[in-house]
C-alpha cells in the first residue's frame, strides 16, 4: 500500500513538472494557490518575503489598478487571481514569473501575477485588462479570436512607460503590427523589436478608440466578439 501511496505521489510530481514544461503559464494560474504564496485579507497572493509595508503598498497598487481599469473601460468584469511575487523567490519553483508581470488563463480563470519590477499602478492596470478583455471576450472567443496585438495594445492603453509612446508623427503607418496575431509572432525578437511590437500596438489601437468614439464604445465591441462575431468585424465596423 506504502509502495502504492509512494508511486502515486511520484506520478503527481512527474505529472506537475511535466504539465510546467509544457504549459508554463496555465500551470502557474492552476497551481497558483499551493505555490507557497501567503494570501492577504484582500485575497491578494504576496510572496512570503514581502514586509508589512510592501503588502500594504501593493494592497494599494492593487485597488489603484482596477479603478484606472474602471475609469478607462466603464466598470470591472475580471475577477481574477492577483500575485506580488518578490525579489527572493520564495515561491514554488515551477510559477512561471516575469520580473515586471504577466497574465495567465485556465479556462475562464485569470491570474495576474506581477513581478518586483511591476509595482507601479501602470503595470498593473495594463494586466488587469489582460484579465478584463479575457472576462468580456470570453475565454473561447478571446482565445479564438482576439490577436495578440490588440490583447497588447489595450493593455498598452493604461501603461505610461515612456518608452512604449511613439513620438506624435515619428513612425509613420502602424498597421504593420495587425500582422502579429499570436503570442510567438508578437513576443519574439530582441529587446528593441519587442519595444517596437507594443509601441506600435499600443498606437493602433489607440487611434482605433478614437475612431469608434472612445473607450465608451469598447465594452460594447468586447462584447460582440463575446456573441461570436469575428474580431475582423468588430475592428472594422
Ligand atoms: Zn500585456
């Protein structure tokens, strides 16, 4: 039985690291909550290192982030899993973590999971509409038919990072980047080409906003491609 017991358990921990291998990203938002992260009375996840400051400051960024995501696309769909990972790691080894922060889906489940360099209310908006375009889309259909750059350049609305704003006029057409439909097209390349990538995103889907008449208008396009109408449609109608 002992044997038994033994080589069940084994099979788990082949089954998780493999599964980890395989699929970073849904592994960390399956897992998330048995990955050695404290849970604060918020429900907000905090590596175990973070001192009682640093859990009150990212309490705040926190609240901060869903109002500007509030304020931008008229309310808060997402209820997703929000993690502050820290600098020393005290977190399962397998949680797949950026040092600025990522947005990860099971199904229709959303974790943001924000890195130590993550910590301002920009970054943290941005990822809160990761998980906001994944509520209002669906996950089918966002998985389906959401390209990457859009995820991106909606994120990119709420992110002031200096060096994601092209200067008024300096690059030309932006449509190129409508070219890059998936994660492996959009995040590939070297460090000034991904600049490029959601520069440019971030552009094109803000001149979009303003052609269907601002933000207000945008829950109602999420929410058409949620009805099973092709992206293609609802961008260009
Ligand atoms: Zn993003």
């Amino acid at each position: 039985m002992k044997k038994l017991v033994l080589a069940v358990a084994v099979g788990l921990v082949a089954g998780v690291v493999a599964l980890a291998a395989a699929m970073p990203g849904m592994t960390t938002c399956l897992t998330i909550e048995h990955a050695g992260l404290e849970r604060l009375p918020d429900g907000t996840l905090v590596d175990p290192s973070l001192s009682a400051d640093e859990r009150g400051a990212v309490r705040e960024l926190r609240e901060q982030g869903a109002h500007w995501v509030r304020a931008f696309i008229g309310g808060v769909a997402a209820e997703p899993i929000v993690a502050f990972l820290g600098e020393g790691g005290g977190h399962a080894p397998w949680l797949r973590s950026h040092p600025v922060g990522s947005t990860h889906f099971v199904a229709t489940r959303a974790c943001v999971v924000i890195g130590p360099q993550g910590r301002t209310v920009g970054i943290i908006a941005h990822e809160l509409m990761h998980a906001d375009l994944h509520a209002r889309a669906g996950a089918w259909h966002r998985h389906m038919t959401v390209p990457t750059w859009f995820d991106e350049g909606l994120g990119m609305q709420l992110d002031h990072r200096p060096r994601y704003s092209l200067a008024p006029g300096a690059a030309g057409s932006t449509d190129g980047v409508r070219a890059l439909e998936s994660p492996s097209l959009f995040f590939a390349g070297n460090d000034a080409e991904l600049t490029c990538h959601y520069a440019y995103a971030k552009a094109e889907v803000g001149r979009w906003l303003v052609r269907i008449g601002g933000p207000a208008e945008l829950a109602e396009r999420l929410q058409r491609i949620r009805q099973g109408e092709p992206f293609e449609s609802v961008w260009r109608d």
